[in-house]
C-alpha cells in the first residue's frame, strides 16, 4: 500500500520537463503537421497540396539539390578537414594558438560570417577595380573575374566553402579531443611492429577514431539539413543556391503561405529523424560499453 | 639475434638529463636487467634502444649496425609495453599478426607463427577474443605474443609485469625466463622491481639520476656492490648503514660503530687495515643478522646488543626492526622460533664475512 500511495512522485518531478517540453516542442510539432493540410491562411483543409507542391515545384527541386549538394560536400570536407587538422595539428609546438585561430570563425555569428565573406567573394565588371579579395587576385594573376555569388556553376560551392570555414574548427576541436584520448603506447607499438606513420593512422588511429567520426557526421549532417543564415545573408536563395530552410522562411514570412511553411517543415523534420535515431544508437552503444 | 651497443649515449629533455653518457655492451643472447628507483632513465634507455625517443648525443649498434637515425618500424626489435598496448579493435589473432601483415608475410606462415606462439603461451582458446575480453595475465601473454611471432633481433619489456597481481607476477616471472632460453634471443627488461631483476637477469645493469651505477650478474651485485645505492637497491629488507670507524686492537681489526664492535674476520682484515683509524660507512645485510640462539655454523660471528622496536613475522622468518643503544635502526631478518617482542633487549651475531665497507665521502666500496 506504502509503495502504491507514492506511485505519483516520479511524474511529480519529471513535471516540469514535461510541461516545457509539451508547451515548446510536442505542441508546436503537432500543430505544424496539422497547419500543412490547411492553406495559406490556414482557413481551408487543402489534403496532401502542399506536399505535393513541395516535391514537384521547381523552385523545391531545386532546393532539394542543393541541400543534398550541401550534405555531401559540406559534410565530407568538413570532417575531413577537421581530421586532418586535429591530427597534424598534434605534431606541431604552436598547437594551441593554431587550433584557436581555426577554431575562431564559430565564435563569429554565421550573418557575420556571411557578411565577411560576401567582401571576399565580390564582383565588380571587367576592367573595373575589384574590391573583392579573390577576385583581386584572380585579376592580378591576368585572369577574369569571376560572379562567384551569381555564376550558377560556381556560386553553390562558394557558400559551401562558407559553411566549411565556419564548422572546420569544431570538427577540429572534437575530433583532437578523441585523437588525445588513445594512448600514446598504442601508436608507438605499431611503429615498433613495423608500421609508417600513414599504416599507424589507417589502422590503429582512424579505427579507434570511428565512434566519434561517426557522431561529428552525424551532427554535422543534422546541421546542414537545417542550412540557413548563410545562403540567406549572402544570396537569400537566388541564382539557384535555394535550400528547404531558406524556402521555409520565405514562404512562412515573405509569402505568408502557412500551409507551405509548415510542409516544408514537416520534410526537414523527417529527413531529420533517421540521422537523429542512428546518433541515439549510436551513443546507446557506446554508453553499454562502459 | 644480435648484441646492443650504447656508446656515450646521452638524452636530454630540456634541461633535464634523463641519461647521462651511458656506455654498455650486452651480449648476444644475454637477458639484461635495467633497474633503479623511478626516473632514474631506465625507461628513456629502453625507449631509445626501440627509436621512440631521439638520442641527444652517443650511438646506439644493434649488432653491428648504427641504429641512430633508424625508425622503430626498421630496427627489427620487439617491445612488451607497461600497459601492454594491445590493439583494442583487433582480435587476439590479429593483435598478434598485425605485424607480421606490415611485413607482407604470406598468409600461411601468419597463420602458423600465430598459432605457434599462442600454444606457447597457452592462449591458442582466446585467439577471437577482442583484448576487452581477457584478464590482464592474459593480456600480458598477448603482448609477449605479439612480440615472439616477429622473430625480432632483441626483445624489449618495459615493466611487463607490474599490472599483474602477486602471484601472477611470480609465476610469470619464472615463464619469462623459460621462454628466454627457448628463444635464445637477446632480452633487454626494464623494471623497478629488484626481485624481478635478481630472478630473471643474466646481467642487471642498476641506473639513478641517468647515470649507470654498476653492471654485474645477480650474483655480484649482492655479494659485491660497488657503492652504497646499488648494495641499498638490491636485496630486500635493504642493507643497514651504520657510520663507523676502523680501529686495531691486539692486532685484531674492529669496526667500531660507537655503541657496538665488530670484529673484522682475518681473511678481510688484511685487505682493510690500510683503511685502519679511517671512518667508514659499514654495511650488513638483514640476513646477515641472526637472532643469538639460532646462529648458522661456518660463520665468523660478532656479538651485538639492540632493542627491538617492532616485528614483522613473516612465517618462515621474523624481521626485527631494531635499535642501537645510541639509537640508530636496523633490521635483521632472523629465525622464526625466536622470541622477542617490542622493547625486549637482545644478543644479535653478526655474519662479518658478509660485511661491506664504503667511503663515506665517495659512496663507492671499498676493496
């Protein structure tokens, strides 16, 4: 009886997370889910159109590529670059200042960065002086300038290299931390059995690396599924570099279109949740082996 | 197989000297012993013989062959480390071939050197094993097993055994020296454990503050240490110290510690009058101490009074930690039937055969 009366107190302290959770999160959800099947104003239950102006409108095509150009490239330069640089940056005696100056682009606001790199990256007409660094150097080199934000071959890969600068650093910082935490014995046992130092990395470093490779990509792909602020400050999705979250936005604010807005949020949701489920197990599995 | 040569070697870690001009020859097939308090460079001497740490100054051979600028991977050598180091991602089998694959051996000979070696080491059951799965007495014979399957020119162990309890360590131990005459290759060990060094070693070299102090088998090095920190290292309870000083009387020879005499035996005598009137620091190991009642026959005996300050029955022995009259402590190590208990006044005789004398100045033994 003593241990029924007192059922009530575990929920009694879950309470306010619960409460915060519903209020912040579960309700918005449901009522996004919902509001995609109304219209624009929300007024008129519209079925599945939205959905299907979301997966068969051009300008969501569109969208949709460059997301999954963002996801490839992003993802794989960033992780790469930051595991590269966690491990040479282990060799060398200015580690610390290194790593904080590579590092230091995330501790600037991504409109900050976008606005630094729309200098970098601007145009003037030939025989005009350029004012934008790369172009600068492209036209003292003797070569043309180049649109780098308008030019449709090049312009999405200029705000990847954008998001590549900010997010290195991090993928940096986390991968070092995993890269310090295997023993120094174990790196010099393989040079003693014989190993180079690329044989000691592909097989003694990298394999011990890959739990926390894993969780960087993993966190990096949910990052770039939500890509925003920089294709917003520097292009805000034209010339062909529209994303889901920039789409999202305009239609949310510049077009008023509720029932848009809300499908295109309900997409990036469940693109969202497979990543978020294997990075769940993921950190499951490492939990159960400690 | 191959003998190591260290020649004026000398490491610097800024301007700390963790090994300080270093010449020492071992032989061909020879089980070497580096041992000495921690830091004392034993580990660095290890590390640079395997290429982990660069030579400030000095060479290193390995047989006839300048090693200085050679990386780990081309110096044919094996190590055991402390931590053991085994490949936390790779089985057992693999742990043990990973070498063997960096050198392209062809895949049935892996197979047999592997099985070859897990059957020496009694762990051919574990070989699918991932290294989280074994005790560590099992992990210890993965890592020596990893080493054996390379046939290497010089084996190297780096405080193998201080992960293993007790009695693991004693019977492991005794498998280490067995498999040094079976391999009949050239054992370089480091350790802290002078026991360890004492069982196993062909040769102990004893090293403090970077500096090689004495090289000498088990042997001598107990009976004939070369100064006062190799005779306090070696052996266990540790030598006493007492100061004292060398006097004649009747033509006989005394060591005279204030508050006791000893009387030198004839044979020594002769050797040490030239230090007669001089002060000395004399030396008596624990086991040369026995209790009045219990004292072995073909000695050359020499009384003592102490009081007992506390003992330690071991079982087969009883260690005394006495006192001087003047005050000054020791131990011995006497006989299991003997009844004393703290603040009891006792007849002691002293071994003077085995006694050590050393110049209080330089440390160093006198002959």
């Amino acid at each position: 009886m003593l241990h029924k009366r007192r059922d009530w107190v575990p929920w009694l302290y879950m309470a306010p997370a619960l409460l915060i959770l519903g209020v912040y999160l579960v309700y918005p959800i449901v009522g996004t889910v919902y509001y995609s099947f109304f219209d624009k104003r929300s007024e008129h239950f519209v079925g599945w159109a939205n959905y299907k102006w979301a997966l068969t409108s051009k300008v969501m095509h569109i969208a949709f590529r460059n997301n999954i150009l963002w996801l490839i490239f992003f993802t794989v330069f960033v992780v790469g670059f930051g595991l590269v640089l966690a491990v040479l940056a282990d060799r060398v005696r200015y580690e610390s200042p290194l790593k904080s100056i590579i590092f230091l682009p995330m501790a600037i606001s991504f409109v900050g960065a976008g606005v630094i790199w729309k200098f970098v990256y601007a145009y003037r007409p030939k025989g005009a002086p350029q004012i934008g660094l790369l172009n600068a150097i492209i036209t003292a080199l003797g070569g043309e300038p180049v649109g780098w934000l308008v030019n449709r071959h090049v312009n999405n890969f200029a705000l990847i290299v954008v998001g590549i600068w900010v997010w290195t650093g991090f993928c940096m910082v986390v991968l070092s931390a995993a890269y310090k935490g295997i023993p120094r014995e174990l790196l010099e046992a393989a040079r003693v059995d014989g190993a180079t130092e690329w044989q000691t990395f592909r097989y003694v470093t990298l394999p011990l690396m890959v739990p926390t490779i894993a969780v960087v990509t993993t966190t990096m792909v949910i990052n770039v599924l939500k890509v925003f602020d920089i294709v917003y400050v520097m292009t805000n999705g034209d010339f062909g570099t529209e994303v889901l979250a920039n789409r999202m936005y305009k239609e949310m604010f510049n077009f008023r279109n509720y029932g848009r807005a809300s499908a295109i949020a309900v997409i990036l949701l469940l693109a969202i949740i497979p990543v978020m489920l294997i990075n769940i197990r993921r950190f499951q599995e490492e939990e159960a082996l400690r | 197989m191959a003998s190591v040569t260290f020649e004026h070697v000398t490491k610097k870690f800024g301007d700390v000297v963790a090994v300080n001009d270093l010449t020492l020859h071992i032989e061909d097939k020879e089980f070497l012993v580096f041992v000495g308090p921690s830091g004392c460079g034993k580990t660095t001497t290890l590390r640079l013989l395997a290429g982990l740490e660069e030579l400030t100054d000095g060479h290193i051979y390995i047989g006839d062959r300048l090693v200085d600028d050679v990386p780990p991977k081309d110096r044919d050598i094996a190590m055991v480390f402390q931590s053991y180091a085994l490949y936390p991602h790779m089985s057992v089998y693999d742990n043990m071939a990973f070498g063997l694959k960096l050198r392209k051996v062809p895949k049935d000979e892996i197979d047999r050197r592997v099985h070859e070696a897990a059957r020496i080491l009694g762990i051919e059951q574990l070989l699918d094993r991932k290294p989280k799965q074994l005790s560590g007495g099992q992990r210890q014979r993965v890592a020596v097993g990893r080493a054996i399957v390379r046939n290497p020119k010089v084996f190297l162990f780096d405080e193998p055994l201080s992960n293993l309890d007790a009695k693991l360590r004693v019977q492991t131990r005794a498998e280490l020296s067995k498999l040094h005459h079976r391999l009949g290759t050239t054992f370089v060990y480091v350790t802290h454990d002078q026991v360890e060094a004492m069982t196993m070693a062909t040769r102990i070299a004893v090293m403090r503050d970077g500096v090689l102090q004495q090289v000498d088998t088990p042997q001598t090095l107990y009976e004939k240490p070369g100064n006062v920190f190799v005779a306090g290292f070696i052996g266990s309870p540790s030598m006493n110290f007492f100061d004292a000083t060398l006097v004649e009387a009747d033509g006989k020879l005394f060591v005279d510690g204030g508050s006791f005499r000893l009387e030198v035996p004839p044979h020594l005598a002769e050797q040490y009058r030239k230090y007669k009137g001089q002060e000395v620091i004399f030396g008596i190991r624990p086991e040369d101490i026995h209790a009045k009642p219990y004292v072995p026959p073909e000695i050359f005996p020499a009384e003592m009074r102490a009081q007992v300050d506390v003992t330690e029955l071991m079982g087969s022995e009883i260690f005394l930690y006495c006192l001087t009259p003047d005050g000054r402590a020791f131990v011995a190590r006497v006989d299991p039937r003997t009844k004393a208990r703290r603040g009891d006044v006792v007849d002691l005789v002293v071994n003077m055969d085995h006694m050590h004398l050393f110049d209080p100045k330089t440390e160093k033994r006198l002959e």
